[in-house]
C-alpha cells in the first residue's frame, strides 16, 4: 500500500538583518511535496526499534526538507519541521523522517 498526501511546503528564507533588533526578516517560498503524516502513536510502530518521537506529528518524504520549514496539509493545519532525520539502506537513500509540532489555529 503506498501512501501519499500532497502537502505544501513553505521553505524559510532569511533576508536583511535588521540595524535595530539584529533579527533577520523572515519570508517564505512554497512548494508541493509529497509527504505521509502520521500521529506520534502510528509513527512508533513504523519506525525502527530505538527511534523516538517527540513531538505530535511525524512525516516522511524523500523531498529535501529542513528545520524551520512549515508543511501546510490542504485543510490547513500548519505543522514547524523541528527534526530531521535521513534513513539509508547500505549507501542508498531512502526516506527522511521529519517530526513536526502542530502551530496554532489561525496562524497563517
């Protein structure tokens, strides 16, 4: 059985630092990957022995993914990427874990 859910992915970019405060401006470029998000229960009996989940979500994808994105599900539920982790078979990449925390209702 394959899995796939098209989720939008809002990559962080960094811009101009600002003279007063010294924090940089944030914006973001969306993009479609696609990316199974399961909850942190179904994620422990997926992944293998010795993981462990963290936080509320966890979604896999081969798409480049990194911390600080936002994943964007089409009911709109924004999760924050905190981890990412590669898994290999041998010198073959196969999938990266991400586990995600759920951000606030309205926070688009």
């Amino acid at each position: 059985m394959t899995l796939s859910f098209d989720v939008t992915r809002r990559k962080l970019q960094l811009g101009s630092r600002d003279s007063t405060t010294g924090l940089y401006d944030k914006s973001y470029v969306e993009t479609s990957i696609d990316m199974p998000i399961v909850s942190a229960e179904a994620a422990k009996k997926l992944l293998p022995v010795g993981s462990q989940v963290v936080f509320d979500r966890v979604g896999f994808t081969q798409d480049v993914v990194v911390e600080g994105d936002e994943i964007v599900t089409a009911a709109d539920v924004y999760y924050l990427v905190q981890t990412v982790k590669l898994h290999w078979i041998g010198d073959s990449f196969v999938y990266r874990e991400c586990q995600l925390s759920v951000l606030p209702y309205g926070y688009a």
